[in-house]
C-alpha cells in the first residue's frame, strides 16, 4: 500500500518586531500610492469597494516588513510570502519599488538611516527647559482614588496665550422672576425655591 505524501508547502518567514527607518516609511508611503493606482486600474469608475479589498493593509505592511529583513528579492518570493491573488501581477512594480528605497544585495535587511541633519533648529531646542513646578497636571475622568493624570509642561506665560484671559460672564437673569443665577427656561428652579 502506498502512503500518499502530502505537498510540502513551503514556509512563510514570520518577521519579528523592529523599529522602522526612514527608508520602510517611504516605502511603504510609495506602496499605498501603488495600491490606490492598482484598484483604479483594477475597478475603474465608481465603487462600493477601497483599494484595501483588493491589497489589504495587513498585506501591505508584510509586505514592508519582509523587506526589512531581505526576504523578498525575485518575484516568486513575493508569491511564496505574500499568499496573494495579484502577486505574480504586482510582483515586479513591487521589486521595483524595493531596488528604489530598499537595494536587496545578497539578501541583506534594509536599514537605512536617516541623513544627518545641518538644521540648526532641529538640534538646538527652541525653548528652554521647564522646571517641575511648571507642569500642568490635568486630570482624565472624574475623582477617583488614583486620579490618572496628564502631564504636560507650560510656562504659564504660554497658558495665557494659548488659552486667553479668564473672562468676566455676566450672571444670567430670569425673565420670569427677575432673580439672578437661572433663566425662565429653568423656572420651576424658582417656583421650587420660594414654595420651600
């Protein structure tokens, strides 16, 4: 009796986390612009669908990520990894797009760094440290027992601007009563208050 062997199917690379530089944003801003001409190419017209139905972003970002780590350099690594219905379509607009922001020699990751930067108002701080007793504590949420809070540093100088002035409001008058602190909308608040 002969055993049937199964296909082998071949493994996908799972990438495990990283920090994206420069040249992973870019080129996954240039994949979105991709996608979008795709689906126009695609679907032309009006449609209930988004370019994600036919490339999704989870698709998309494997797709930055396999760069990343040099995993796609031909485009059956593209149909290998991807497991995509348009990827011997795409696959070489995609290469290209790699060789543009992310040069795969010899299967080596992309890590671009960003040029270093000659502006002065990046590596000079535009303002001057804040002490610990200008901070701002806002609270999130109502009372509780451990109030989260929200530190954010402010010269009080800059409140000022950014908020304005505390203006004086003129305290409402009922029309009804004449008494001050309701108006006649809330004028049973004034028939409650004299009939106890």
């Amino acid at each position: 009796m002969d055993a049937y062997e199964k296909p082998r199917i071949p493994s996908r690379y799972n990438p495990k986390d990283y920090e994206r530089g420069l040249a992973e944003d870019r080129l996954r801003d240039t994949l979105v612009t991709l996608r979008h001409i795709f689906f126009k190419d695609k679907i032309p017209g009006h449609s209930l669908l988004s370019p994600h139905a036919l490339w999704p972003t989870p698709l998309l970002e494997r797709i930055v990520d396999l760069v990343h780590y040099g995993r796609l350099a031909t485009v059956e690594d593209i149909n290998k990894q991807l497991e995509w219905a348009y990827a011997k379509e795409c696959g070489p607009r995609i290469l290209d797009l790699i060789e543009e922001f992310c040069p795969v020699a010899g299967k080596a990751s992309c890590t671009a760094k960003p040029p270093p930067s000659t502006s002065p108002f990046i590596s000079t701080p535009l303002r001057r440290p804040l002490s610990a007793s200008n901070t701002l504590n806002l609270h999130v949420g109502g009372p509780t027992t451990t109030p989260s809070r929200l530190n954010i540093s402010w010269e009080p100088s800059q409140l000022t601007d950014l908020l304005g002035a505390p203006k004086d409001r003129k305290q409402t008058q009922c029309s009804a009563c004449g008494g001050m602190g309701h108006n006649r909308r809330s004028f049973l608040q004034c028939i409650c208050s004299e009939a106890h």
